[in-house]
C-alpha cells in the first residue's frame, strides 16, 4: 500500500463542509452572484469522470460555460 495520495484520493476524502453560521439564508442566494447554484456545484463534486463530463454538458454546455457562471477562466 502506497502512502501517497493521488488527487483523485484527496478530493474524495472524507471531509465535510458545514456552511456558516449566522448567514441566515445567504446560502440559498448564492445563485444570484453566479450562475450555479451551491447544490448544484457540490452534486457536481460527487460525480468523476465521463458523467461528471456528462453533467457539465447538460448543465451548463461545456467547461467553459461552467467558468463563465462562476466568474473564473480555464486560463490565467
């Protein structure tokens, strides 16, 4: 057994992310300043490969449709 992780192994660790307290329902207003919702990203998270790829296709068109909705960029 191998006591490196990939990236892979890391990113399906067993960490768990709580939202913040005292927020109210912030949460649920987060698709007012992106174009994805918080449930959608973290069942986004939860799928890997062709049908994670598959999801993004259907949900926002491509990779670069999914950047555009969160305000980032594939590039620099």
């Amino acid at each position: 057994m191998s006591t490196t992780a990939t990236m892979g192994e890391m990113a399906n660790s067993a960490v768990e992310f709580y939202p913040k307290r005292g927020g109210g329902g912030a949460e649920a207003n987060h698709a007012g300043d992106f174009g994805v919702t918080l449930d959608e990203l973290r069942s986004l998270m939860e799928l890997r490969g062709a049908e994670a790829l598959q999801k993004i296709q259907d949900s926002f068109g491509d990779v670069e449709g999914l950047c555009q909705r969160l305000k980032s960029s594939t590039s620099d």
